[in-house]
C-alpha cells in the first residue's frame, strides 16, 4: 500500500479535505477506486492488486495523473512527479505485478 497525502499549501501543510474527495470521486466515475483516510480526510491510499498488469497499472496512474489536473494550485511538474514518484514506489513494492500477465 502506498499513500498520497493532499495539501493546500506546502508551507502550512494545510489539510485539502473537500479536495481529496472530489480527486476520489473523479478517480471512481474514470474507473478507478480508491480509499481515502486520515485524520482529516486528505489521504488516498493506493493499493494495488497482486496480478495487475502494466498496462492496467498505468491507465489506473494516468486517471489519478488527470484527476490532479483539475486541482488549480498544482502545477504540472509537480503533479507529474508525484504521480512519478508513486508508480516507482508501487512498482518497488510489488515487483512481481510487472511481471504478471
């Protein structure tokens, strides 16, 4: 399981609660489903099946990639970077789900 936590703003780490679900909502009407948490409802939690495929792995990545570009005050190096930085570290997690077919 991996985890994205979404604030406001980096500097006061500000909690984007009503902005976590709407990316979840987006997320499950592009099919993909998602759970958030945490104590303020700012957490998604990704977690991803043993015997996905690549191919179903990066089409969950681009809805969640595509999600982050409706959030405003993002700007797209960074929503690139994370959405980056997850697949490296689900794909370390769970390096037997590339090879799964």
């Amino acid at each position: 399981m991996c985890a994205i936590e979404l604030v406001r703003d980096a500097r006061t780490k500000e909690p984007a609660d009503t902005e976590t679900k709407e990316l979840s909502k987006y997320c499950y009407e592009h099919g993909l489903i998602n759970i958030t948490a945490g104590t303020y409802g700012n957490v998604m939690r990704i977690l991803v099946p043993l015997v996905v495929t690549d191919a179903q792995f990066d089409e969950g990545m681009d809805v969640l990639e595509a999600g982050l570009r409706l959030w405003p005050k993002r700007n797209n190096w960074r929503r690139r970077q994370l959405v980056e930085v997850m697949r490296c570290r689900i794909q370390r997690q769970n390096p037997r789900a590339s090879r799964i077919s």
